[in-house]
C-alpha cells in the first residue's frame, strides 16, 4: 500500500477502503468494549479516528497508545456514527512506532498557554494551533514567491554575511573566526580584522536592500525573501533578532509605483490565505475569539480574525504623510505615552491609534523627516523629508517600510557620510549611481509580522517556528 497522508484520507478516501492511518495520538478515549483514537499527522487540522473493538484487538495492545505516542493502524475506511467526523477507521492492526511516557509527555490534551509552548518549541508543531500557524505559514511564503513570479520579477539571492550595515543602524551580529581570547591586534591595540577570515570586518546581514538594487538596475524587477538578523535589544511581541523579509525592489518605480505594489501585495496574500487555508483560519478565527472574551471590554477588538482579513482586502488603504499625520495625532484626545512632535520617530502606540482608531484602515505614512530614515531614501525638494513610506497595520503597526531610493550620487553619499556610513564599505552601492543611475523603489516586507496578521496571534515568537530573542536561542 502506497503512503497516504491523513489529510489524502480525508479528502479521496472510499468507505470499504484499506488505509494505513500514520501519525501522532491527540486522545485516547476507553470504553468496555471499544477505544477511541484521534490520530493526527499534522497535513491538515482535522485528526481522523481509529475505532478499536476489544473483541478483535484486545486492550492489553493499546497500553502504549498514549497521547504523543506515534502509531500507524491499518483497518478499514467506514462511514462515521460519531458527531464530528465523515469517515473513520476500524482498525484491524495496531502497531506502536514510537512510546511517549504520558507521565512525561508535556503536551496534554488539554489547553496549554503560549508562555509554556515556547519552552517546548521542539514539540509545539504537534499542536493544533501551532500545526495550522505553521501551514499559513508555508501557504503565505509560496503565494509570495507566486505573486512576483507571475508579475515578471526575478528572485533574486542576496548574502547574509555582508561587511555593510544597510539600514546604517549599527544593530548587527559579528561574523568572525577570529579567537576571541586571543585576537590579534594593530599596533595602536585595535583587533586586526585583516586576520579574520574574509580579511574584514563582517556581520550578518540586516537587509537585502543594497544589494537589491544592484539587481533591479540590472535587471529591472527583482525581489528577495531571506533571513535577517538584527541585534537590536528590544524585548517586544513584534521584534525578532532573526526573521525573514521579502524586499522587492524596481527599477523606474517612484513613491506612488511603490505603495501600489505595497497595497496590491499585501490585499493579494490576505486573500490567497483566506482562499487556500480555510480549514486553519476558521480554528484561529475561533480560538481569537475565545481570546478576544477573556479581555476587558475596551480592549477587545471589534471584528474577528476573518472579519479583519477580509477588511483588508476589501478596503483601499489611507496614504497620508508624516506632517499631516503628526497632525492628527496632536490633535489627539487620546493622552500617549511618548509625546508627539515633528521630527521625533512614531512609536507603535501612536500608529495604532491612526490605524485603529483615528482611519480605522490600513494606513500608508510617507514623506518622513530625513533624520529618522535610512540615508538611502530619496531627498524630497523641500530638503527636510525623504521619499520614505511604512505600511501600518491594524494590531500590528508596521508591517512594510520601503522608499524611493536617493539616485543622485552627491546627495546619497553626503547622507552616507552624515550618519557615519564609511565609504569604502558600500563603495560599490555608490558606484551605481555613476554608471546608468535611474529612479527605482523598493520596501521590505517583515514576513513573521504578515503571519502575526493573518493568524490573529498576539506575539511574534508564536509565528516563527523556532524563535531567535535576546537571551534565548535555544533549539
Ligand atoms: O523598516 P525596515 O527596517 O526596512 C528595511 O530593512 C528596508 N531595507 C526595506 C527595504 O526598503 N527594502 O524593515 C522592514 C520590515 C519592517 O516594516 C517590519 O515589518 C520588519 O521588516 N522588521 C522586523 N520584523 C521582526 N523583527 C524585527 N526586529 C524587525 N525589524 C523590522
Ligand atoms: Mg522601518
């Protein structure tokens, strides 16, 4: 018999049919004549269930089908009496593959919390909320690489080990095989970096960007979809020190280009998950609102989890600029923590507040004062903002921050120069705008703030399958 997976059963199964059931034991459930065992193997959220008649299987065989104990039972498809279930197995052989000690096991079948479900993150892909986050998880990365594909752009692989800081924020983690008690010094008493392995100094990489748009200047319409690494210190439900980030990145593109792909980007994930991960989306629309009773009134946001994804698709987002928006936010009833004024970066409370309560849409922020963006971002005319934009996000904040890119050799090497970027670490960034510069415009997705989105989850650690936080890498 050819390997069938449970979700195969489920869909193409013939009642009369043989099958092999394979997969991990959710619960066991005894009777005086019958046990009742739901079985999942994690291709699909619903568990099927094998149905053991003591009279051709006696019990004394199933004293290692425990909870977590991965089976395989052969029997026979039939149609089910139960409430839940179209079909079930009458087993006919059970055979243990692996134990689990219930007295050890840590996943009960029960309601665990997600504080604890980090601690066991080698085992938390067995549950049903982790499995179906984990399913989105893979629908969203294909249907990413599915829409550039089918637009024209080339998938373009940019390094993680880089000798620049693309963002020039200075939050990168070192490369070196240098021996740290020992390393070898310059004469003034500074680590000799030329004795390190790629004879200078390397960090891993926090963007993709430069090296993107060395692509799209080459060949038009690139995007890339890899690892990033940022050593920032922030303990948030919303940062990560590594998470993935598609940045795609065009040539002749200018601000208005670049929101209309952010938008039409982001409305094109939303819907091809609400359309390919029906089954998963209905079980988190369900646990969000069991989610959503256990908090107080106010706090409760007032559409479910698919009420919300299908806002998004079915609404255009608000475009405004930083100024105006600062505007609103002084204007406020709402006392914030962080004080609002021209020229200090938004924190996420006043992005949600504009989000949340002020549009109540996705909201574009443009045209942010130079000093608190990138020094790559297009200089506007009136030389006090750039051609930035970041998309906001209801219950997320920023989820996309991308720009128009500064094409003007003078002008992007004095801002390299004014926030202590060193020229000879992106000379060859520089170097594009001397040979065939032209307008062009990218932004980065966070893809871990994407899944936070679709799957109505409230942390980040909860999205990604094996969290990278300060002081915690452990898987
Ligand atoms: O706004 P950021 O820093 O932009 C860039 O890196 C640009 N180079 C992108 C570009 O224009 N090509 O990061 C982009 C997005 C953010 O909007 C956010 O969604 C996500 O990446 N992000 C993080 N996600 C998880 N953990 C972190 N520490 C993140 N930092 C940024
Ligand atoms: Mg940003």
């Amino acid at each position: 018999m050819k390997n069938i997976f449970i979700k195969e059963i489920l869909k193409d199964g013939q009642i009369g049919q043989e099958v092999k059931v394979r997969g991990w034991v959710r619960t066991k459930r005894v009777s005086k004549a019958f046990a009742f065992i739901n079985i999942n193997d994690g291709t699909t959220i619903h568990n099927i269930q094998a149905v053991v008649d003591f009279e051709s299987i006696p019990e004394e065989q199933l004293k290692d089908v425990n909870t977590g104990a991965c089976v395989c039972i052969s029997g026979i498809l039939v149609a089910s009496e139960g409430s839940g279930q179209a079909v079930e197995v009458k087993a006919q052989a059970v055979e243990v593959y692996g134990k689990a000690d219930p007295e050890k096991y840590p996943l009960q079948p029960k309601r665990h919390s997600l504080e604890f479900l980090r601690e066991i993150a080698h085992l938390r892909p067995r549950t049903q909320t982790f499995s179906a986050i984990l399913r989105i998880r893979h629908a969203l990365a294909f249907a990413i690489h599915k829409y550039f594909n089918d637009r024209g752009f080339y998938y373009l692989h940019t390094p993680i080990i880089t000798g620049s800081d693309a963002e020039g924020a200075g939050e990168m983690f070192r490369v070196t095989t240098l021996d740290m008690n020992h390393p070898p010094k310059n004469e003034d008493g500074s680590i000799n970096y030329k004795e390190d392995f790629f004879g200078k100094e390397t960090n891993l990489t926090v963007s993709g960007q430069l090296e993107g748009e060395l692509g799209a200047m080459a060949l038009s319409k690139v995007y890339t979809f890899g690892p990033t690494f940022r050593a920032e210190n922030s303990n948030t439900s919303r940062h990560l020190a590594e998470f993935w980030m598609i940045e795609p990145e065009v040539a002749f593109f200018e601000l208005e280009d670049n929101m209309d792909l952010a938008e039409d980007f982001l409305q094109y994930l939303v819907a091809y998950a609400i359309e390919h991960c029906n089954d998963d989306l209905k079980f988190l629309d369900q646990r969000n609102a069991e989610e959503e009773k256990q908090k107080p009134q106010q706090e409760r946001s007032e559409l479910g989890l698919l009420e919300r994804l299908n806002f998004v698709v079915n609404n255009s987002f608000v475009r405004l600029t930083y100024t105006d928006a600062v505007e609103i936010l002084k204007n406020a009833k709402k006392k914030f923590q962080f004080p609002v004024d021209w020229g200090t970066d938004l924190q996420s409370e006043h992005e949600r507040y504009l989000v949340e309560k002020h549009f109540r849409k996705p909201v574009i922020l443009t045209n942010y004062p130079t000093e608190i963006k990138a020094f790559y971002m297009k200089q506007d005319e009136d030389g006090k903002t750039v051609r930035a934009m970041d998309v906001l996000f209801p219950g997320i904040g920023e989820i996309i921050g991308g720009s128009q890119r500064e094409d003007d050799y003078d002008k992007l090497k004095q801002r390299a120069h004014a926030v202590g970027i060193e020229e000879e670490s992106i000379w060859w960034y520089l170097e594009t705008r001397k040979f065939g510069a032209c307008p062009h415009a990218g932004f980065g997705l966070g893809f871990e703030r994407l899944v936070l989105f679709v799957t109505g989850m409230s942390n980040i650690r909860d999205v990604i399958p094996f969290p990278r936080t300060p002081k915690s890498a452990e898987f």
